[in-house]
C-alpha cells in the first residue's frame, strides 16, 4: 500500500489474485479531496436515534486525494489518504480496504471515494474494521464510527466540504497475464 507521506511511486506491486501491478499511466486528472469537522456524537434525550453534534475544535476527517483512477464507466475517483487530525498534528491514518495475510498486504494501494456523488463512504480497512464514515455532501453532515461493530456513532461529522484538486497522476492495473507477456 502507498505510505502516508512518502512520496508517490510510480508502480507498486501487488500481491492479490490476478494483479501484480498498479502503476501510474502518464495521464493526469482533476477530482475531489474532502474534509469535515468533527465533534462528539451525543445522543438527543428528546428523539431516538438521533445524535448532536458537541463540537470538538481543530478535530477533522480529511480525504486527501493524490492520485486518481479510471472506473469501468470511464469516470475519475480519487485516491490517496484518509486521516484524523487535530490542529494539524496527524492522528490517525486510515488504511486502504485490504488485510495482512501472512504478513503481507492484500488489498488496495490507496484509499478512495466517489469523485462525483453526493453521499460519501470510506473505510479503514475491510469491512471498516479499524473505523468507517459516511457524510452527505448536500447537507455537509455524517457520522464517524470507531469500528465496523458500533451501532451508534462515535463522532459527528458537519461543513464537510470538497476541494478541487488538479494534476493528480492517474493509476491503472496490470493484470498477471499482462505482467507475464513483458
């Protein structure tokens, strides 16, 4: 998986089932990064299963995209990371969807979201084991739950946003019979 503030490669070898390499292909894209603040997610004494928001300051999820991709449709999606931060300090960084079997990644290179829906799911992990969120960028709200077994959510999401980004190289697979013909 790509490493939070390394810089880029242009290939990274992978070891799923059919693919070996995800490389970069000299194209370069525009698309979204997000971010949202984040506070305490209090349950309403007055209505069920429904949360306030007690916000937290300098506490946000950011979705900073560095690279992109090409979906089967032909659309962009941004990659790159997700993270927790508090007045600028990194706290969390989440990990792409995939596992560690025997010691080895397997699963995607970079985290990724939709670059051009309204309602915006992430993971930290397979399944959001280490954590999940979903906002609504329409109204700029969400929540953030800690792990993919909590019921309630851990933290309010609100004012999240988009921010453009340009020039953001574009990555595509190689499968292993394209890896086998070089």
């Amino acid at each position: 998986m790509a490493v939070f503030g390394e810089p880029l490669k242009s290939e990274y070898h992978l070891n799923g089932t059919g693919y070996d390499l995800f490389y970069q292909t000299g194209e370069v894209a525009e698309s979204y990064s997000m971010m949202c603040d984040m506070g305490k997610a209090v349950p309403d004494p007055k209505k069920k299963n429904w949360f306030l928001n007690k916000p937290i300051y300098g506490l946000t999820l950011e979705l900073r995209a560095k690279a992109a991709q090409r979906d089967y449709n032909n659309d962009i999606k941004p990659m790159g990371f997700v993270v927790i931060v508090k007045d600028k300090d990194v706290l969390i960084t989440f990990k792409p969807i995939g596992e560690y079997v025997d010691g080895q990644w397997e699963g995607d290179t970079f985290n990724s979201w939709s670059g051009n829906s309204t309602d915006i799911k992430i993971f930290n992990e397979r399944f959001g084991e280490s954590g999940y969120a979903s906002f609504n960028l329409l109204d700029g709200n969400g929540f953030y739950y800690k792990n993919a077994d909590r019921d309630k959510p851990d933290y309010f999401l609100s004012k999240c946003k988009r921010i453009k980004k340009s020039n953001l190289p574009v990555y595509d697979w190689k499968y292993t019979t394209d890896v086998d013909r070089k």
